[in-house]
C-alpha cells in the first residue's frame, strides 16, 4: 500500500526502506527506480539526497537512472551534488 501512496515521500521512505531490508531483486529493483528517479526532481532537499543515495546503494543495476543523477549533480544543494556525484560513481 505505501508503494503506491500518492505522497511522494511516503513512497520514497517506503522504498528506501524495502532496498535495506530485502533482498535486491530483480523486481524490486524495477519498481524502485522510477520512484527514486521520480525522487531526484522533488522541492525537498533532503528527498533529493536519499534517492541519490539509494540509487548508487542499487549500483550498476540503476543505470536507467544515469542522466537524472547527472542533472542532480548541478543541483543547489551541496549535499545532493556530493550524493548524485558519489551515485554516478558507484553505478558506473
């Protein structure tokens, strides 16, 4: 049910915390990345910088992800530019 809320946060919470606990499969990993890509777009700071964070955490399974991280590491905070920096690293 919290994967499919329509607040935005509750839904990133949701899938950072199944990426934590789970095994990384296959599915999961697919549902996790547009959520977290979706993520690198929204108005909160610290939203930015949990999805940059767990989309490196995916490594080169989160690829698809690439060009997203990419604009995020010329994003206004410094915390989000480290983490999209560090993401972009990790998947390639």
């Amino acid at each position: 049910k919290l994967l499919a809320s329509e607040d935005k946060v509750v839904r990133l919470t949701s899938t950072w915390a199944l990426l934590q606990i789970g095994p990384k499969s296959e599915g999961l990993v697919e549902s996790a990345l547009p959520v977290l890509t979706d993520s690198l777009a929204n108005p909160l700071d610290f939203v930015r910088y949990e999805a940059a964070i767990a989309l490196g955490d995916l490594g080169p399974s989160a690829e698809p992800a690439l060009s997203a991280l990419e604009a995020a590491a010329s994003d206004q905070s410094p915390a989000v530019r480290r983490a999209a920096a560090e993401a972009i690293r990790k998947i390639r």
